[in-house]
C-alpha cells in the first residue's frame, strides 16, 4: 500500500518529466498501482505506453488495435489504463530472458518452413507404417519417431519465430524454444538439424544403366 500511494504522487510531482519517462515510472510501479494523470495529457500518455511496448519488444502493432483496451474509440477510461498496465507488467516479466527478435535474423528463410514441416509428417507417418509391419526392429523405428518429432517441434518454432502476424511476445517464446531445443552451442553457432533425422537414412546402392 505503500508504494501504491508513493506512486500516486510521483507522476505529478514531476511535471518536467517526458511522458516516456513517466510511462517507464508507471511500468516499474507495483501491480495494482494507481495513480493521476490529467485531462489533457491522457492521449499522449496513451501513445508514449504503446510506444514504449513496442520499443521493449511486448506489443505488435495489430495488438494495439484490436486487443489494447485504451486504444477503443475516443473515449478514456482510467480502469481500462491500469488493467492494460498490469497487462503489460505481466508480458515483461514473461520476456524478461526471452531472445530479441533480432535474433531471429540467424534462422533459415521464411519460405522454407511449409514444404519442410509437410515433409516431416509426411516421413513420420511412413515410418508409423513401417512400424506396424517391421516387428523385428520396432526399438530403432520407434527412436526414429522420436527423433522425427524432435526435428518436427525446432522447425515449428522456428516457423513460428518469424511469423511478423504473431505478437512479439510469442515470436520471442518460439526463439526461445529453439534454442531450448538444440542447445546453447548449437545456437550460438547457427548449427540447426535438418527437417527429419537424415543421420538415420540408409544408403542404398546405386546403379547406373548405360543402356
């Protein structure tokens, strides 16, 4: 309750202060914080807030037009300001060790995801067939499923990642899970493994036919 009050005064104790500024005081505040902002300085309150969630990497542009509550119509209601503040502390604390969506800049180009990813499920079911009929190494294709499902979820995410229509939020989580999935080094190093486990391909001899 405390810091709730000290709050309260702050942002007016200090109208010298850029509305960034006040905006970065209000998002460091406690959860529940409230606190005054005049009549005639709401709006840009309102815009340095939706600013500064874009600057941190937690709002997309179409969240703050269909999902952000202060950015309904022309009308402002001070409740809907401190649910979206609480809204936004929740979303920095969720991003808070998550990638930079920079980082998204080392992974494969957009374009190749889709035929991928088919390509993965397509290679599972085949071995699910094998599976049903290859009773005597049930252990191996079962590892390779595993390991198909593996490859299967890193390229999902890295899909995911690059996805401009995603919130940066869950583009930030799905880097996250890529470099969860294959490891520091390998991350640093931009060593990804192939859409299905190649290493698990079988060489075949191959014959050429001069006639």
């Amino acid at each position: 309750m405390f810091y709730q009050i000290l709050y309260f005064f702050l942002l007016p104790i200090f109208p010298q202060a850029t509305d960034f500024q006040r905006v970065q005081l209000a998002l460091s505040a406690p959860k529940g914080t409230m606190f005054y902002i005049g009549e005639d300085e709401r709006y840009r309150i309102r815009h340095a807030l939706i600013q500064t969630a874009y600057d941190m990497e937690i709002l997309g542009a179409n969240e703050s037009v269909n999902w952000f509550r202060i950015a309904w119509g022309d009308e402002w209601e001070m409740l809907s300001f401190y649910l979206d503040l609480d809204w936004l502390k929740d979303r920095m604390h969720k991003a808070k060790d998550l990638p930079k969506l920079s980082e998204a800049a080392r992974l494969p180009p957009d374009y190749v995801y889709d035929d991928a990813i088919e390509f993965n499920r397509t290679y599972k079911a085949n071995i699910e067939k094998r599976l049903e009929l290859e009773l005597y190494q049930q252990d191996k294709l079962r590892e390779i499923i595993d390991e198909t499902n593996w490859c299967w979820e890193i390229w999902r995410a890295m899909r995911d990642a690059g996805r401009c229509h995603y919130s940066p939020l869950a583009q930030r989580e799905a880097l996250a899970k890529v470099k969860r999935l294959i490891g520091d080094e390998a991350w640093e190093e931009c060593v990804f493994p192939p859409n299905v486990p190649l290493w698990r391909f079988e060489h075949q001899p191959f014959f050429f036919n001069r006639r």
